[in-house]
C-alpha cells in the first residue's frame, strides 16, 4: 500500500501530543512510532531505559540514541522532549 493511502486512514494528528515508552533504541519499534507519529505532526514525548544499551557497541553511550532521536523529531518539525536520568 502508498504511504499516501497510510495516512488517509489515520486521524489528523497535527498538533496532538504523544507519549511513546521504550524509545532507547536507534532502530527499534518505539523510536518508529515517535517517527511515524512525528511525520504525522504529532508532538512526542518519549521515555527510555538506558541500562538495557549493549556496552559492545561503539555508538551505544548512555543517553546518545535517545539524544538522536531527539533530534531527528525536531528536525520534522515537532516537539519532542524525553526525561533526563
């Protein structure tokens, strides 16, 4: 199915805010939905468990995925905001 056809079952969610838990991982299914619902217009606020980061990972310091994904919501254009351990 198009992208555009997804979006046209979904309600308006510009300007709607958005609490997602789980969002600690780069490419993991909580930080899809902040996205999804980011290119959406939704604002986001997000929560993160940062001590289940795999050390073995050159990226993985505490708090980077989570500082990323900050970034990137704002970059399109909404709100975002996630707490501070």
């Amino acid at each position: 199915m198009p992208t555009a056809q997804l979006f046209a079952i979904f309600p308006d969610l510009r300007g709607r805010a958005a609490l997602v838990t789980g969002a600690g991982r780069a490419v993991g299914i909580g930080a899809a939905i902040c996205r999804a619902l980011a290119d959406q217009g939704c604002n986001v606020f997000f929560t993160y468990y940062s001590g289940g980061v795999p050390r073995d990972l050159p990226e993985a310091s505490e708090g980077d995925y989570a500082v990323t994904l900050l970034r990137d919501l704002r970059a399109r254009g909404v709100r975002s905001e996630c707490p501070r351990e």
